[in-house]
C-alpha cells in the first residue's frame, strides 16, 4: 500500500462552511465531494479546518496564543474550541460514511503536541495502519497541549505538513480544496477582472509567479477583505507553511471544492481551474 502514493486532501473550512455564520455547514459541498472520493482507488487522508465551529471559540478565548493570565475562563475556551471541532469532524466523517467511504476519526490532540505554538512530538502509527487496510484517515486542526504555552492550536494547514513529512507512506500529491478556483492576484467575489494564477513558485517563504522571465513576488498584489476570523492565519501563511515540506516531487494543487466533479476530474488527471505550487529551495532547485 505505501508504493500506491498517498493524495492528501486539505478541505477548506470556505469550502464547506460560511465563516460569518457559527456553525454554518454547507451539506450539498459534503455530499458532493464525498461522491467524487467515493470511486478513489488511492490511498487518501483528509483534513479538515475549523470554518465557522472552531476559529469563533479558538478566538474569543485567545488559545492561539497560549495560556494567558489576563483572559478570562481559558480553559473552558480550550475545551469547548476542542469540542466544536469534534462536533464539525462527526458531521464530515459522518457524511463520508453516508456515502459508503470507510472514513475514519483521528483525533488531532491525541497523536501531536507542540511547542510555541509548533509541531512538538507527533505519533503516525495509527494512521499509517489506517492507511495499509485502505481506510480513509481524517484529521482536523484542533486545541492541542503545548508544553511551553500550555496549550495552541494547530491548523489543519500545519497537520498537512506533518503528513506530508512524517507518513511512512509516499505522499504524491496535496490538494487544496478552496471556495474559489485557485489564488489570485485579488480577491474573484469581489473583483471580476480577477486574475487566477496557474503556475506559482514558493521560495524563502514568498510566493512568486513569472513576470517575463523573472520571478516576482506577489503577496503585495493580494488582497484580505473578507472579515472573517481565522486564528490560523489568511491564505498566504496557510501556503507559506508548504515551505516546511521536505519531500521531494509531491504535486500541489488549489482547486475549488465547491464546482461539481472539479476534485474527481484533477485526479483523473483531467484539465480545470487550478493553481499549482511548486516548491523551490532557496537555492534554487525545484520541488513541486
């Protein structure tokens, strides 16, 4: 099973939930990717953000930033954000086994703890087993123990990482799962004269795209204005973490979770509205 090359796939709390209204769950998104994950014949682990259950709590009570003196019922914040996010897991994972995929809970806190607010210690055995006897894993970002901070939270954008480098298996592939086609220089539902970028390069922490034959930043060309909250950090730290992974030749793409069959048809290896990250060492060598 670890020569068939694992497709990791990050579903976006956008993709599946409105971040202005709490608990807002769009099941026809679920139901819809659950069919297209239905005819995998890959090994898949699926992760899942926190979207209108976890970021709301994680924020009123500061757990992102560890234990605090000078905020009030922080434990009871760290429990109850852990809680929303075991609530949202039971619906995704619930959903997934209405549609006959051997889905299976793996609690986040349970196999990782952290530092300052990073990867610590972490524990795959359990997916890794998973994995071999073709069950589909499916983690969530969560309140985790911290042993510096006391506690923080780590983002599903954060667990991919650790995947991506940690399984015993060959990762070939991650996938984004986003409310749009892919990045763009401006914000799509905001600006119609929006352009997708097909092909971006990470490198030194900076997304760059080609302007000629040069690379160029393009950070400052993009746009938050949203409003919503995510104690996890905007688009461009969840794809600046991707500078962390450390294998080699894993294809990474940004799609739109949302358009019907759009996860089915990349897999297949079909052309649709995609941004590709390929990751570059600083010195110069490709990795995506």
């Amino acid at each position: 099973m670890r020569d068939a090359g694992v497709t990791i796939i990050k579903l976006g709390g956008s993709c599946f939930s409105d971040k202005k209204i709490l608990r807002s769950l769009h099941i026809d998104v679920l139901d819809s990717i659950s069919k297209q994950l239905q005819g995998m014949n890959v090994p898949i682990v699926v992760v899942h953000g926190g979207g209108s259950y976890g970021h709301p709590v994680a924020k009123k009570y500061e757990i992102q930033k560890g234990r605090q003196p000078g905020v009030p019922n922080q434990s009871m914040g760290f429990c109850l954000t852990h809680e929303a996010m075991v609530d949202l897991n039971r619906e995704i994972v619930g959903n997934m086994l209405k549609h006959e995929i051997p889905a299976y809970s793996v609690q986040t806190s349970a196999i990782f703890t952290c530092r300052e607010g990073k990867v610590k210690d972490s524990n795959f055995t359990t997916i890794n087993e998973l994995l071999d006897q073709r069950f589909v894993p499916v983690l969530y970002g969560d309140s985790v123990v911290d042993d510096a901070w006391g506690f923080s939270i780590l983002s599903g954008d954060s667990i991919v990482v650790e995947l991506a480098n940690g399984l015993h298996h060959v990762v070939k592939r991650i996938v984004y799962l986003m409310d749009v086609d892919g990045l763009f220089n401006v914000n799509p539902k905001l600006d119609s004269r929006a352009t997708l970028f097909h092909e971006v390069s990470l490198c030194g922490g900076h997304l760059l795209v080609k302007s000629g034959k040069e690379l160029v930043k393009i950070e400052n060309t993009m746009e938050q204005t949203d409003g919503v909250i995510d104690v996890t950090g905007g688009i461009l730290n969840k794809l600046t973490e991707l500078q962390q992974v450390r294998r080699k030749g894993i294809e990474i793409d940004l799609i739109n979770g949302r358009a019907q069959d759009r996860l089915s048809a990349l897999l297949a290896g079909q052309s649709v509205p995609h941004t590709r990250i390929h990751i570059i060492e600083e010195k110069g060598e490709s990795d995506g």
